[in-house]
C-alpha cells in the first residue's frame, strides 16, 4: 500500500513570511523624550500575578531570555519612567529551560525552530527545583496554575510534585511550603498589580482534546482532575477572593480576560485534510472500512441510529487530500454490534498540533496501519464542536466574571479575548511589522502554539499600557517593536 507521511513542519512553509523579523537582538527599549506622569496610579512597588502567560514561558517552557522578556517585566520597565521600582523575577538558570527534581528531568528543555520547524532542545535542564530561591519576587506568575490554585496552601511544597498537588516553579521561590501565591504576593504590600489567571481553567481541557471532564455545578476543585474544567462560580468565588486581597491596602491594578483558546495556532495550524492519497491507496482503503460501512447499514436498518449520524460516521476516501479518522466518544455507543465509534474529521472539528507529528506515519513496523487512517486516532488527538462548545462556554462566563469585578472596582482591563481574535481572523501592525496567528511566522506566537513570541507579549503590554493610562490618567510610553525578537536561535 502507497500513502505519504504526513509531515507537519509542510504546513508551516506555505506562504510568505509576512512583515516578521527573526532577529535575536531584544536590546535596549527606547523610549522617547517625554515628561512622563503616573496619574493617579503608583508604580513604586508592583507585583504580577498569574500562569505562564505572566510568568513570561514561551516556546514551551520557562527560560531565562523568555522570562527577561515578559510581559510584567515589560511594563515594569516602563513603569520606572514613573517612579517604578525594582522588579525581581525567580529566573529560571539557563536558556536551555526545563526542570530537575533530584536530578531527574521533569520539564522538557525549550523548542527552537531548526530552519523547518520546532525541535526541542538536546541539552539537559540545569534548574533543580529543591535549590530554592530567596525572595520575595514581584512576578509571581505560576506556569500551569488554574485559578483556585493562588489559593492552595502547600502549592509549592516539593513533597507533592510527583501526585500533582504541587507546582515545581512555585515550588523553587514559594516563601515556606504551606504557603500560597496569593500569600506571598500580598506580603509584599503592594501599590500596583496585575492579575491575569483563567487561562489554564480551560486550556488543560483543550490542549487535551477534550480528555477531562467539564465541573460546572461541581463547587469542589479538589476533586478535579487535572484536565477539567473549572465551574464558573469557582472562578467566580476565588476571582474575587484574589482582587479583594490585593485592593484591600488601596492598590490599583490592571487585570486581563482570557481568550477563546480554540483561536491559538495550537488548534488551528493542522488542516482538517492533512493526509494525500493517490487513486489506488483510496480504493485499498475504502476496501478495508468496506465491513465497518456495512454495519452501520445495518444498525441503521434496525433504528439504532437514523441517517443522519449514519452519514456522519460513514468512511470514505478519494484521491488527493483526505480528512483523518478519529474516535468519537460522542458517537451513538454500538460496540454490542461490534462497531467502533469512529468517523471523519469536519471542518468543525479541531486537530491538535501535537498530532501533526505522526499523522500519516505507521503505527509499529506494520506498513498497513498508518496513523490517522487505518489507525483512527483517539479522542485526545481532536477537539470536536461539542467539547470545543463547552470551553466557550466556559470562557464566556470566565470573561464576564473578570469584566464585572475590574469594573466594580475601578481597574483597567485589558480586552486580551478581542485582541486575540483579531490575531486569528486577520493581522495587526505593530510598528512596522504586522503579527498574525500564524505558526511560527506570524510573529505574534511561540513555537509551542500557545504562548506569545517575546514581540507578542510586546504587542500586548502596549495594550496593557494603554488601558492603564486611560484609567489612572498616566501617560506611559508605548514599547517599541523592533526590540523584541520572534525567533530565539538554538544557542544564546
């Protein structure tokens, strides 16, 4: 049988770099001349807090030039213009990334783009969790943290790192081992914060394809998995827990929504046809579903679906481009007739990125089975509308909790949803680039598909500034640019 590997790194060489500087020179901001006001706002000790998307993590994991290019880090340094001091982060040793645990890897190093797509790192990590750090630290992004986990005490006890209880980078500056993130962070008095959390309430989900289960009604997170969806009123419950905290000494701030995760190029860069076929590998092919067809004829025929879904679960091949076969668990259960649940992608349907790596490829060293054809491939593999339709959901009341409350309390928000999907539906300028969502070349996402490149946390701190000025009245220089690089080279 003749079928051709899929290669995924194809996709992303189609095209034309557009108006994308792969340039691994941040520099120095340059600002310009100014007389430059605070407003009402007071810079002078500011904290952030949140995930990764704080943290500064970008091409799959936290890493030193990453962190130096992180959003708070960003307006901190603008913040100085003002009167701002000194912002300390729990750097990361390297610009290898990744983390030990007694020696042993247990974060993978960081991706670098080889000259035809994402490759990780084969150095090994030089940062062990157990040599802790003294702080406090005024970033307290935590990669990986929903939530209600700000909230957790013993979030960054080492001891529960390998059930999952823990977080190893808030393990490395938590301030005692029962402490919690919020804890820390208010210790530190702050007059300014950032607050941008929700993401990963949602994203596990997806990343997963959907492999989790949606909470909502459960009002108990320690009984969540770790790919669940968070209940709305949770998040409601702790989102204003964290903000009543942080403004209970008179500080302003500026918070963010999250936005709909199913626009990242992590769902969006693998075409819903990703495999070719020549006219005789489709024959063999629909030759080998020939039974399978045949028996959804049949349950068809004795009313245990209707034509609709029989139509939808139908597997049929052609030459040139095909849709890959998935798993459904969605699907009408007919195992007692010995039929699969299996079906086409649509083009409501979502491949995740990691799927393009084998795709096309054959399972074990059987040339027939090939992946994603004659091997469907499983549910975590896809995100389907109706699991893409409970994220949404989510996010929607996520996004309304966190507007109403930055209202309530006289802060600046930041639209990070709507930026988000400009991104994804066209390109925005940036000085005198444009960034899209494209992966890889779009300038304004990382390798690993979800994360922001150093000009994408870029693009969004002018936003943040922006929001921040019209609130308090101040009057911050947006960044520039040219200053931030899209590409980190394989060595720095």
């Amino acid at each position: 049988m003749k079928i051709y590997n899929y290669k995924w790194l194809l996709l992303l060489l189609v095209g034309v770099v557009t108006g994308c500087s792969s340039d691994d020179d941040s520099g120095t901001i340059i600002v310009e001349p100014g007389e430059y006001t605070s407003g009402s706002a007071d810079f002078s000790h500011y904290v952030a807090l949140g995930n990764s998307l704080t943290a500064g993590l970008t091409d799959g994991t936290l890493f030193l030039a990453g962190q130096q290019n992180s959003l708070p880090n960003i307006l901190a340094e603008q913040f100085e213009l003002t009167g701002g001091g000194e912002f300390t982060q729990p750097l990361i040793n390297d610009n290898i990334g990744g983390l030990l645990l007694g020696g042993n890897v247990i974060q993978e190093p960081r991706l670098f783009f080889n000259g035809s797509g994402p490759q990780r790192l084969t150095a090994t990590p030089t940062t062990e969790i157990t040599s802790t750090l003294s702080g406090p630290f005024n970033n307290m992004g935590v990669p990986g943290a929903k939530s209600f986990h700000l909230l957790a005490p013993g979030y960054g006890n080492v001891a529960g790192v390998a059930t999952g209880q823990s977080n190893p980078y808030f393990v490395r500056f938590a301030s005692s081992p029962a402490t919690t993130v919020l804890a820390d962070a208010v210790a530190q008095d702050p007059t300014f914060f950032s607050l941008w959390i929700g993401n990963n309430d949602v994203l596990s989900y997806a990343t997963s394809g959907g492999v989790g289960v949606d909470q909502t009604g459960n009002f108990d997170p320690s009984t969540y998995g770790s790919n669940d969806i968070t209940d709305p009123n949770v998040f409601a419950q702790v989102y204003s827990t964290l903000l009543d905290a942080l403004t209970a000494n008179g500080a302003d701030g500026v918070v963010a929504n999250i936005p709909n995760v199913t626009s990242l190029p992590y769902f969006t860069t693998v075409p819903r046809k990703p495999v070719p076929l020549d006219a005789t590998t489709a024959a063999a092919l629909n030759n080998g579903y020939a039974q399978y067809n045949g028996g959804l004829q049949l349950a068809l025929a004795n009313n245990l679906i209707n034509a609709e879904e029989a139509q939808a679960r139908m597997i049929s091949f052609a030459e040139g481009q095909n849709a890959v076969v998935i798993e459904d668990e969605n699907l009408t259960n007919l195992s007692a007739l010995g039929i699969p649940s299996y079906r086409m992608v649509t083009d409501e349907d979502l491949i995740v990125l990691t799927a393009a790596s084998f795709i096309g490829t054959t399972a074990g060293d059987n040339p027939q089975m090939i992946n994603g054809v004659s091997v469907p491939l499983a549910d975590k593999w896809v995100l389907t509308k109706a699991e893409q339709e409970e994220v949404l959901q989510a996010t929607a009341a996520y996004n309304q909790t966190i507007e109403s409350l930055a209202e309530a309390k006289g802060l600046a928000f930041v639209d990070v949803n709507s930026i988000l999907v400009q991104l994804a539906d066209s390109e925005v300028a940036f000085d005198e680039y444009f960034l899209n969502s494209k992966l890889v070349f779009g300038g304004a996402f990382s390798l690993d598909g979800v994360h922001p490149t150093a000009r994408g946390y870029a693009y969004l701190a002018n936003k943040f500034i922006a929001a921040i000025n019209e609130t308090y009245n101040s009057n911050l220089p947006p960044v520039k640019a040219v200053d931030y690089n899209v590409i980190y080279p394989s060595s720095m």
